[in-house]
C-alpha cells in the first residue's frame, strides 16, 4: 500500500482499487470524488487513463500510475474539465516515488491551478518534497506553500501541514526556522476553541510540534493537561503529554504519564509510543536496562500494528534507538 498520507481509496467488492485521491479534501471535493465513482466508465481516452492511473495508485504501481497521469494529462489538454484533479493525482504518485521530480511537476504546474483547495495540497505536496531542491525551485515551491497557508481554501489541518513542510525546508537556516516556529506556535494558539474531541486532538499535535520546534514545550503542557481530563479515556493525549514533560525538563512528571498512558491499554502503535518515550527518559536518567527493557517490549508491540507502513516505520524507529544504546 502506498505510503502517502491521507490517501482515500474507493474499493469494488471484487477488491479492485476503482479510484484514488492523495491527499486532504474538502465536504465538496469528496462528495463528488463519490459522485465520480457512481458514474459509468468514462469514454473518453483522458478520463480512461486518468481512471486506469487511479487503479495503479491503489495498487501501489506507482511508475504505471505516473505513465497513465501524464498521459492523461496529455490527451486531455488544457481544458480538460479534469486536468486540475490529474494533476493532484500525478503529483501525490510521485511524492512517494520520487520528490526531485515531485518538486519539479508542482513547481512547473502550481501556478497554472485556481487557488482553490487543488493548489493548496499541490503546494503542500510539493513544497514536501523541497528539502535537497536548487534554490530557485525550492525557493518557488516555499512561495506557493506560504499563499496556500493564507487561502480560504485552506483547512485547519492543510495550515498546520504546510507549516510542518515549510519547517522542514528551512530546518538547515536555524534563524528561518526558529521565526517559522513562532508563526507556527502563534497560530495555533490563536485558534477558536475545538469544537469536538478530533479538532483537540488535531490541535494538541500541532500545539506541542511547534512548541518542541521554537524551544518551549512548556507553552503546550497546559493544553495538553486539559485534553488528558476532557478524554481520559484516550491514550493519546497522556502519550503527547509525556513528550511535552520530557522535552521541558520534567522527566518524573513524563514517566507518570507514561505508566498513566499504558494503565489505559492501548493498542499496539500506541503501546510502543509509550514505551518509546519512556526508554527515552530512562536513557536520559542514566538506566540504560530500563530503556533496553522497554524498547524491545516496544518491539514486540510494534510488530502486531496491522498496517505495514505504520508498522515498519515503528520498527525502524525503535531499532534505532537500541542501536544507539549500543544493543543488538
């Protein structure tokens, strides 16, 4: 399964991928991504290899899903009615399977979209994809990801991922990424009050990243204690909580959290976070058997998440810091 995130899929009963769309979507964008499904085959060469494109994403061919785009995108022409969707399709493929020529296909076909949501996850995309770009290309896709950040158009969640991507890009100019972060951090607090459990849960995540990346985890202890009593059954609040208390120096306080966050049994991608964040403080405290003990119980968590990409991932991360305990 491809790794790109979100990616929604529309799946026969036969299990045969019918449709694909990287990416976040607006009510609108999705109701008629639907309505699109319900629609008999199309006819048109365009719109057949734009469809014959969506079953290889889903797949995960993705060099067949990047042919079958441009080639739709070729027999289509500029007014085709669905040029602006191909286009978010060609270059969702290639985030995943190549971000140099990711970056080059959003900086080449961003400026022709309408500053609707279209552009905004082409320039989050592409502006994804930016780290080791040349300058001029990089400095063009960080444009379009800083007027994406300012569109109507633009979500809640679409703003706190362009400004993770725009992090990213500067993270080697320390004074650009630190005046970022404040943005960032300033935005987020500026927020109205969630409206549900998920729109917390959305802006906690966003609140303690930019926290961490301006250097003042403290700022989203508060938040995140408020979150933990408002759904004390959630695991996730008292992981991410835990992580604020390490990072603003309040190890003790980050290990109760951690047995806080285990004491509600979560899953398995859960229960290696957990374990995860303490091997990490007890590696800060000098108790190297403690974090062993735990990484490899992370370990044996890690292994039964049921995707695979989360899954591998988990592992990974957990092999590396048993390497770097210097365990086997």
């Amino acid at each position: 399964m491809n790794q790109g995130y979100p990616l929604i899929l529309i799946i026969s009963p036969a299990g045969e991928t019918v449709m694909t769309w990287p990416g976040g979507a607006t009510v609108a964008q999705l109701r008629g991504f639907l309505d699109e499904a319900l629609k008999p085959p199309a006819k048109a060469k365009a719109d057949e290899a734009l469809r014959h494109g969506d079953a290889l994403f889903g797949a995960n061919d993705l060099a067949g899903a990047i042919v079958a785009y441009r080639e739709a995108l070729k027999l289509g022409g500029s007014a085709w009615p669905r040029r602006d969707h191909a286009v978010e399709q060609l270059i969702g493929a290639l985030q995943t399977k190549d971000p140099h020529e990711c970056a080059l296909a959003a900086a080449e076909r961003a400026p022709l979209l309408p500053r609707q949501h279209v552009f905004v996850n082409v320039a989050l995309m592409g502006e994804s994809c930016a780290s080791d770009e040349a300058p001029a290309v990089a400095a063009k896709l960080e444009g379009f990801a800083a007027e994406a950040l300012e569109l109507p158009a633009a979500s809640e969640d679409d703003r706190y991922m362009l400004f993770e991507a725009l992090y990213a890009a500067r993270a080697k100019d320390k004074a650009a990424a630190h005046a970022l972060a404040a943005k960032y951090l300033a935005y987020v607090e500026s927020r109205p009050a969630p409206k549900n459990d998920d729109q917390r849960l959305a802006r906690d995540l966003a609140l303690l990243r930019a926290a961490v990346k301006l250097g003042e985890p403290a700022r989203a202890i508060p938040a995140l204690e408020a979150t933990e009593r408002a759904i004390p059954g959630d695991d996730t609040p008292v992981s991410w909580l835990a992580s604020a208390y390490a990072a603003a120096g309040r190890p003790d306080d980050a290990l109760a959290a951690c047995a806080r966050g285990l004491a509600k049994a979560p899953g398995p991608a859960g229960r290696a976070r957990l374990l995860m964040t303490r091997a990490s403080i007890w590696t800060k405290k000098g108790d190297g058997p403690a974090a062993k003990k735990d990484l490899l119980a992370a370990l044996e968590a890690a292994k039964t998440i049921p995707a695979a990409p989360s899954r591998e991932m988990t592992e990974g991360q957990i092999k590396r810091q048993l390497s770097a305990l210097g365990a086997p």
